[in-house]
C-alpha cells in the first residue's frame, strides 16, 4: 500500500530568539505569522506563512535545540527556476546575507550557506531542472562537484 501523501505540511525549527528569527523570515523571505502558540501566557512559538507559496513554516522557542541543530540543511526551499534563484541571490546580497551564490547542483541549481539567525542553513533548490530522473536511480559520486 502507498499512502496518499499531499506535500509537506510544514517544518519547524528550533529557534533562540523568536522575536529576531521572525524578523529575519520577515525581511529575507518575505514570511508573516499567522498563527502564535503561546503557553502559560508566554509566546513558545509561530506558524509563518508565506504569501507566494513557499511551504509553512514553524519556529519553536527552544534554545538548547537550536545550537544543536545549527549548521546543518534541514530542508531546501524550492524556487521556480534559475532566474529566480539569481534574482533571490542577488536580494539575499542586498541586505548583507552571506551565501555562496546559485550553483549547477544533482538535477536543478542551489542556492546553499544562507544561514538564519541560529545558524541553522537554509537552502534553495530550483524545481526546473536541467536533469531528469529516469527509471533508473541516479549515482552521484562527489555531490558537492561544480559543473557548468
């Protein structure tokens, strides 16, 4: 059996400040809360929704989670298509986010190393791509090669 599955719902991460870290979803990737999950009167964590249709996002108030999940890519974002990964490079630049810049990756281009407040990296990954999947499984060797 194979279960009916409809996208992803929403990710999480654990946060250290959830007022600056919905700033930065805010400002950077144009996120706004919709919904606020308090606990005995104080705000533990958000539901951000984005408004051109990038996935849900949950940020959870829980500081010793956070430096242990900082560093690691979680989760990439999908973005049309490479045009909109330059120009999401180019904003990203613009407001002083280091990144390493839109790179031809497996089978779209990434855009990786942007890091939220926490340090926790956020990636972006074209949905169009420049390789399709067959019925075969695809063999990478060396998946942070760089090609054309």
């Amino acid at each position: 059996m194979i279960p009916a599955l409809a996208g992803v719902h929403h990710l999480k991460l654990p946060v250290s400040d959830l007022t600056r870290s919905i700033d930065w979803y805010r400002t950077r990737l144009g996120y706004t809360v919709s919904i606020e999950f308090h606990e005995q009167g104080t705000l533990m964590g958000v539901a951000l929704h984005h408004p051109a249709g990038g996935p849900m996002l949950a940020l959870r108030y829980d500081p010793e989670k956070a430096v242990a999940a900082a560093g690691f890519d979680y989760f990439s974002l999908g973005v049309p298509d490479k045009t909109a990964l330059e120009a999401l490079a180019a904003a990203l630049a613009d407001l002083g986010e280091s990144h390493a810049g839109v790179h031809f990756a497996t089978i779209g281009w990434i855009l990786p190393e942007l890091h939220d407040p926490d340090g926790h990296e956020i990636r972006f990954y074209t949905v169009e791509s420049h390789t399709e999947l067959g019925d075969q499984c695809l063999v990478i060797t060396d998946a942070r090669e760089t090609r054309p």
